[in-house]
C-alpha cells in the first residue's frame, strides 16, 4: 500500500469508529485539520521538482477527494442513523385504541326531576324555582302556620342570619313557600294586564287564567338518617282556578305516578292528615302491583285542599277561588324508581354509584 493508500484507508477507518458528529469533525482535523495528515503532505511537496509537484500534488489531491467523500458519507449515515433514533423515540403506534373522554351524566334525583317536570309539563304545569334562604312569612306565616307549630322550632328548622328577631330568616323546610310566592306574582301580573284592558282569559271564566305550577327545589330540615338528610328535595305542586277540587288532585297525582313509575296499575290511596296550609289535607301512599315493593303502602307526599287563609295571602278571594297543592319528594320517588334503599348514598357523591343511573 502506498502512503496515500493507508492515509485513506485510515481515513476512512477513523471515520468510521466515530459515533457523534463531534467525534467525527475531532475525527477530520486528524488528516484535513491545519496539521493533519494531508496537510502535511502538502507542506512536504515544497521541495520536490516541478514535475514531482505535479503527479504528486495530482495523487494528494485524489487522496484528499477520497478522505473528503468518506468524511461527508458518514456525517449523513451519522445524521440518519440521529434522524432514526428519534423518529423512534417519537413513535405514534397509530394501531392502539383511543384515548376517551369519560363521560359525565345526571345525578339519579336530576333524572327524577327531569321526568317531574315533563309530565306535569305535558298536563299544562309552569316550572318555577325559588330562594333557598325564605323569611319567615313565606316558609310559615304566609302558609297559615301558627306562632306554636312544632316546625318553626330550632329542632327543626336551620335559622340563617336575617330578617327580624321575631320573623327570622331560614333555609327552606319546604317548596310551599312557592306557592305563595308564585301565587302573587301570577295575580300581580294579571291584575296589571286586566287593568291595561290586555287580559287574554283563555278557557278560564273567571278574571284571571287558572295557576298551575310545579316547584322543585332543594329544602333542609334537623334531620338525619337513612332515610332523612339534613338537605332534600321536594316539588311543590298548586292548581288554582274556580272550580279545581279534590277530584282534579286525585286525577292529576294518579295520573302522574303512573306515568313516573310506567305502571298502569298502580295505586293511589289518600289517607286524611293535617297540614296547617291544606284543609282537609291527605298524605298519599302508592301501592305496587308487582315487583320487589308489591302490596306494601309507600308514602309519597303530602296534599290538600288549599286552606282559604292561604288562598287570601295569594291575593286573592277564597270565595272565588280554590284549589288544591301537594308536596313530594323526588329522592323517595328516585329510591323508589330505582330500588335504593339508603338515601345518603344521594349525596356522597360516590362515582360508582352514581354512574349506574345513566340512560
Ligand atoms: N309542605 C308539606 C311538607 O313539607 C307537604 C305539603 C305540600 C302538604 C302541599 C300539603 C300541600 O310536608
């Protein structure tokens, strides 16, 4: 081999051990650097003749040419070799199934309430919400509670901040302060449009459209167990006109349990009660025909005749107009529907209970 031979040979040797572009350009100066190897040969060149020079210089030249292309073939088979090392670290395997979002549904009693209102929806009932935090007026006075009933005291009922020493604020202990309050405000609303000349009475006879509502909301009493939470719902119901009686109530509650429940033979019983608010007033039990609960009476709300005194903190004249209200809970009517038999399970919040309600 000639001494041009092996310089490239070892050229392409050192080249080819490098593993890093570094290595390779530390790799280069060994032979094209200021004193590498060719270089030097070059230098060596000034003493021989001219015609040395030549096919000496010619044979360097080719020489260098050769060290040149090994050096460029492995700066790009090191930049490959960089490119593949990261194109399999950034590897998307396309094949493995994808990633998906969880997804979010309803709480078991929104479903009840979604129902609630779809079917007194479909039988003419507006939807109203109210305040949580009530005055003492609406929650009890306004509904014909006397100063002594048992439900005003602090065993009871959670007082808040506000109002008056002897009219104190509370949370809600029930969804009849609704019907008062909805009352008012549909009676306000008409006078002014009867008084505007600007009343569109419909069917009904009287001044003014019949009321038919229904309001759901969160309500809170001192009290605590499987079947009672400190916080619980209830959906008001109220129908007044001129002639609504206790057969239209006995109707519309059978009506709407059979649909909540899709149990064509299901039954109602009304069994008398007291509410300060009703008069006469009636708790109404449903009776299964079949399944786990058949035969056994469940209560399910309280109801009434609306009491003439309520009537006339609506606004309006008992001996025109009547009516009747009721009171369920939609968290019973969730148990029920669906079999729970603890009613904290509602509001723990567990997501592996509650995701078993999805439809
Ligand atoms: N407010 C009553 C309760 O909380 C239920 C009820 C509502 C009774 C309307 C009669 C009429 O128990």
């Amino acid at each position: 081999m000639t001494d041009l031979e092996t310089i490239v040979s070892d050229a392409k040797a050192a080249f080819g051990a490098t593993t890093t572009p570094a290595d390779l350009e530390n790799a280069k100066a060994l032979f094209l650097g200021k004193s590498g190897r060719i270089t030097e040969l070059m230098k060596g060149m000034a003493q021989l003749s001219v015609d040395e020079k030549k096919s000496r210089g010619a044979a360097i030249n080719l020489s260098k040419q050769a060290i040149e292309a090994a050096l460029s073939d492995r700066r790009q088979a090191l930049a490959d070799a960089e490119l593949q090392k990261q194109l399999k670290a950034e590897a998307l395997d396309v094949s493995l199934p994808g990633r998906q979002r969880a997804q979010g549904g309803l709480h078991p009693v929104s479903l009840t309430l979604e129902r609630i209102e779809a079917i007194f929806g479909s039988m003419g009932f507006d939807v109203a919400q109210g305040p949580e935090i009530e005055t003492d007026w609406f929650n009890f006075t306004a509904l014909n509670t006397p100063e002594d009933h048992p439900a005003r005291s602090m065993h009871d009922t959670f007082y808040v901040e506000g109002g008056t020493q002897a009219a104190p604020n509370l949370l809600r202990t029930h969804t009849s302060p609704m019907q008062i309050r909805y009352a008012v405000q549909h009676v306000k609303k008409h006078r002014a449009l009867i008084d505007a000349g600007k009343s569109n009475e419909g069917a009904f006879t009287g001044s003014m459209p019949e009321i038919r509502v229904i309001a759901p909301g969160r309500t809170y009493r001192v009290d605590s167990d499987a079947t009672h939470s400190p916080m619980f719902h209830q959906c008001e119901g109220l129908w007044i006109g001129e002639n609504v009686s206790f057969k239209d109530l006995k109707f519309v509650f059978t009506d709407f349990c059979r649909t909540f429940f899709e149990s064509d033979d299901l039954v109602l019983r009304f069994r008398p009660s007291f509410f300060p608010f009703t008069e006469p007033s009636a708790e109404i039990d449903i009776q299964f025909s079949s399944g786990p609960l058949a035969g056994k009476w469940l209560e399910v709300a309280g109801s009434g005749q609306v009491h003439p005194n309520v009537v006339r903190n609506m606004g309006l004249d008992p001996e025109k107009y009547i009516g009747f209200a009721f009171g369920m809970g939609p968290d019973r009517l969730t148990m029920l529907r669906y079999g729970v038999n603890d009613l904290r399970l509602f509001f723990d919040g567990d997501i592996r209970f509650l995701s078993q309600f999805q439809n």
